[in-house]
C-alpha cells in the first residue's frame, strides 16, 4: 500500500515516502533495498519542503502540514549518508542533514548533532556547538544521549 501511494507518478505522497523509504531500508514486509530507500526519502524530503514553501509563501508562520515528513525524511537521509545505507558513508553530508532536521526542531538529529561536534564527525569537535545543542535539548525538556 505505502508503496502505491509513495510513487512519485501516482499519489506522490510524502509520509507514505517516508514510510516505505523505511521500509525499503530495512526490509520490514519486503526484501531490502538501501538504494530504493534513499530514493523514496529523497522524494519525501523534496515533496515535503515544496508544501513547506508554499505554506510558508501562503503566510502559514510556522509552516504546513508536511513539516513533520520534511524533518523525518531530513533526520533518516541523514542515517543513510552516516551508515552508508543505500549510499556511500559520508559524514559531512551526515552532520549538515543532522543540523539542518535540528534546525527544524527535530531532538533526534539534535543529539545527532550534539554528538557530532563531539566527536569531530564530518567536521572538527567543536565543544561550544556541542553544548549549544545539548543546552536546546535540556530547553525542550530532553536530555543529551551519548552513547559512551
């Protein structure tokens, strides 16, 4: 089903992209396909922002109705690009999609991010960023995750 909704020739919906890009990655009711899933979350992220800037553009504040596709798709290209799922591992793409699905309020890639300044991962250690973002997560009322 989110396969026949997810197709970017029929329904192009962006949380059945999403859905079925996860699916696809980890083979959860079909057989795996990384590559396929990139594909899917690409779309996903690409369709969501479309609505986002039109929602924006509409005068919407805080954007539409397809901000939380648009984070979620950002926040898991970024465990592609981190783990080499259906991609090459690249860190630096890892961290820039980490801090940009951060940016949009997501706490997930906030840790993500956290830990990468802490780390030097796709870029050098940076104590004070590290601690920007880990001070965002304590505002929220999460706490930082690290995994040591």
């Amino acid at each position: 089903m989110f396969g026949r909704l997810a197709d970017p020739h029929g329904e192009n919906n962006a949380l059945s992209q999403v859905l079925y890009g996860l699916a696809l990655r980890h083979g959860w009711g079909l057989p795996p396909d990384p590559s396929r899933a990139v594909v899917y979350l690409s779309h996903a992220a690409s369709n969501s922002a479309s609505i986002e800037s039109q929602a924006l553009a509409a005068g919407v504040k805080k954007g539409g109705a397809a901000k939380g596709e648009l984070v979620l798709a950002i926040y898991e290209l970024a465990n592609c690009f981190r783990h080499g799922w259906g991609v090459e591992k690249d860190a630096v793409a890892a961290r820039s999609y980490y801090e940009t699905a951060a940016n949009l309020g997501d706490t997930d890639a906030m840790n993500e991010a956290a830990r990468c300044y802490e780390e030097g991962f796709g870029g050098k250690k940076d104590k004070v960023s590290w601690f920007q973002w880990v001070a965002g997560l304590y505002a929220l009322g999460r706490f930082w995750e690290s995994e040591s």
